[in-house]
C-alpha cells in the first residue's frame, strides 16, 4: 500500500500542484488510520487508502469507531493483484482438481497458513473451502514471512496470498502452484491456471487498494480528485511501474467504486459468518 500510495501522490502533487503527505497509521487491522480519516474535516485534503480489510472489518470488528457505509465517500479504485494458491512440493496433488479430490477424502488432513485471523490472505481461503465445499485447517500466523517460511519448510501444507510475493519462489520450486484467484490468468504468470477454470467457477479474489474521503466532501471535489487518479492510472509509465510489482491498475468512477466495496463487504461477511471467524 505505502509504495503504490507515494507513487500515486508524487503524480497527484504534480497535478494538483499541491504536496501530498503519505501518514502512516498502522494498528487494529487498519481501524486506527481508517478512522483518523473518518473523523478529518470534509475538504478533499485527507484521503484514506483501504484494501481488503475495509469490506472484513465491517463485519468482522464489533464495535467499528466509524460506520464503514456512512462515514465515508468513495474516490476511486486504484490497484488489484489476484492471490496464488500454493503448496508445499511435497503435496502429491498435480493441479487443483486432484488437491480438492484429496481433502474431501481426508478432511481435516490438510492445513493452510495466512498471516492473522481475519486477514485477506484467510478470508480468501475460506472462501476457497465455502465453494470447494473441503475441510483444511487453519494455522493463523503473525504475518507473512513465518506463515510462508513453515509452508515451505513444510510444517503447513498450503497458503493464499499475493501472486506477485509468491512468484519468485514457484519458479526456484520451493512452492508448488494450483492457481491464481483472478477471472483471467495473470499475465506475470500465464502458465498457471485459474482457480475457477479448474473447477470453481465463481472463485475470484484479489488484494485490492482505493481511496476513500469523509463523508460531506463536496461532489465538485470527488470528481476533480477521480478524475486526477484515473488519468495518472492510466499513464503508460505508471501503469508500467505498478506491473513490475504485480499491480494492475483499475480506476473507477466513485459510484462504480461504492457499488464495488458494498459488495466486498456483503460477499466477506457471508465468509466471516459461515466460518465463524473472530479477529485477534
């Protein structure tokens, strides 16, 4: 998020001839910044950038200090990456059908890592086990790099997470691919198949980023800071940036971005309910 974020607003700056500062604000799963923007005066001066968090924390967080629907006006989508699914080598299972054959025969066998209870990377694969209807264990860790250590190491058998993150060790065969979470196959990895093609239709998942401002923020200046991100979204040299790190640039008009996010949030709190996932 801070990389593509510091991109986007040292092109901003220029367009707006304005500074654009990139605060930090880390802690509660997203919440502490989130809401720090929630509660900033309605003058187009502080945006939020959220992910996939927003739309789980809506359900997943009891008592939000915001109202995820209502305290906010969305600006703009600006990046997506679909997710891997990946093993360990040692799994027997030559593509995705043969992975799901095994853990119906054997439920309760197989395991997955993700990086904390409620993360993208956990939702994602109990999204995987609502439609794949299979049974695999959950073994949250406190972050990325521990949970893609013991899956490599073996100690887990499986993990969801950026395709882009994975990438470098599928192609040294320390991890085993079953497919990547997009409709269409990425184009940094082309010889991996989709998920849904492999069985599942429906199965789409990505790690995305948007912008959001306080509620009350005047029309005149949504539509002034959309229309910036899109044609700095849409520039060859940035587009070309963000592909490097596996980013596909999405922008969006503001109402096509709430239409998305209410959705995000509805398809996350069929997850989060079904599984009854609790945050840390």
């Amino acid at each position: 998020m801070d990389a593509v974020v510091r991109l986007l607003g040292q092109e901003m700056a220029k367009a707006l001839g304005q500074p654009v500062v990139v605060d930090n604000r880390p802690g509660a799963g997203t919440v502490v910044g989130v809401n720090v923007a929630a509660k900033s005066a309605p003058d187009g001066y502080t945006l939020v950038c959220v992910a996939t968090s927003f739309a789980a924390n809506h359900t997943l967080v009891a008592k939000l200090p915001y109202d995820s629907l209502k305290d906010f006006r969305p600006v703009g989508s600006l990046t997506r990456e679909p997710h891997g699914l990946v093993g360990n080598p040692s799994i027997l299972a030559l593509d995705l059908r043969q992975l799901v054959a095994y853990a119906k025969a054997n439920p309760g066998k197989l395991s997955y890592a993700s990086p904390g209870n409620g993360t993208g990377q956990h939702l994602a694969f109990e999204l995987l086990k609502s439609i794949a209807g299979i049974d695999i264990l959950h073994i949250p860790y406190k972050g990325n790099a521990p949970a893609m250590t013991d899956v490599i190491g073996g100690q887990v058998n499986l993990a969801i997470g950026n395709l882009s993150v994975f990438l470098p060790q599928i192609r040294a065969g320390k991890l085993k691919a079953f497919g990547v979470s997009s409709a269409q196959r990425s184009p940094i990895a082309p010889d991996i198949p989709t998920i849904a093609e492999q069985g599942l239709p429906g199965f789409e998942t990505y790690a995305w980023f948007g912008l959001l401002a306080p509620a009350g923020v005047p029309d005149s200046i949504v539509s002034r800071l959309n229309g910036e991100i899109t044609r700095i979204l849409l520039r060859t040299e940035v587009r070309d940036k963000l592909a490097n790190g596996g980013l596909e640039p999405i922008p969006r008009m503001p109402q096509e971005y709430g239409t998305f996010l209410r959705a995000e949030i509805g398809k996350y709190a069929k997850v989060i309910k079904e599984a009854n996932i609790k945050a840390d």
